[in-house]
C-alpha cells in the first residue's frame, strides 16, 4: 500500500478522476478531534460520490444516509493499493482528521 500527500491544486482533477474509475465500493466515515474523540459517522454504507470542489473548496463523500462534508481542508493524504483508492484523511481547518475507508462490494455468487 502507497500513502502519499496530495497537493491542493490536484485535489479536484484527482477525485474526477477516481469517481470516473471507482466500482461499486461500501465506505466508513469516522471523525476525529480533540474535543470530540472519534466518531463514526457511517459504517459500511454504499458510496455514491466522493468529490473536491475546488470553487466551494468543499470535500464530500456521500452515501444513501449521509452526505459528509469538509470545508476548507488543510490536507488530504490517499491510500492506494494496486492504484485503487482504499482510503482518504482530510485535515479540517479545525485539525479534525476526516478517515474514510472505501472496501469494494462481496461478488454475488453465481448462479
């Protein structure tokens, strides 16, 4: 597995780019911060969207329950494995750590 850091100018085309590509994928959102501890926002939910809008400069992951949002990250680090995305950690403005872990679907058995 690869980490690595994106740069903030790359932060749209970069998830343009991965939601073009990305299969059917379940996601767990949880947050992170000091004056809250962890909390789990969305746990093994169906991904419909994860996205930078570099005009809002807003980073969303939206689910059938929820749809999370970001403003103003400070960072974002992804975690690749054989170049498909396993997961992100965007910094909030607050410090906060955003984690969102993507897992691909079970295969449906033959029939």
């Amino acid at each position: 597995m690869t980490t690595r850091k994106l740069e903030r100018s790359t932060w749209q085309k970069y998830f343009d780019d991965v939601a073009k590509r990305l299969p059917s994928m379940r996601v767990g959102v949880s947050v992170l911060g000091d004056e809250i501890g962890v909390q789990l926002q969305s746990e093994n939910s169906a991904l419909i969207g994860i996205s930078y809008d570099s005009n809002d400069q807003v980073f969303e992951v939206a689910t059938p329950g929820i749809s999370h949002r970001v403003p103003s990250p400070k960072e974002i680090y992804v975690r690749e494995q054989s170049g498909m995305l396993t997961s992100v950690e965007v910094i909030g403005e607050d410090d906060s750590k955003q984690i969102i872990e993507l897992r691909p679907l079970p295969s449906l058995p033959a029939s």
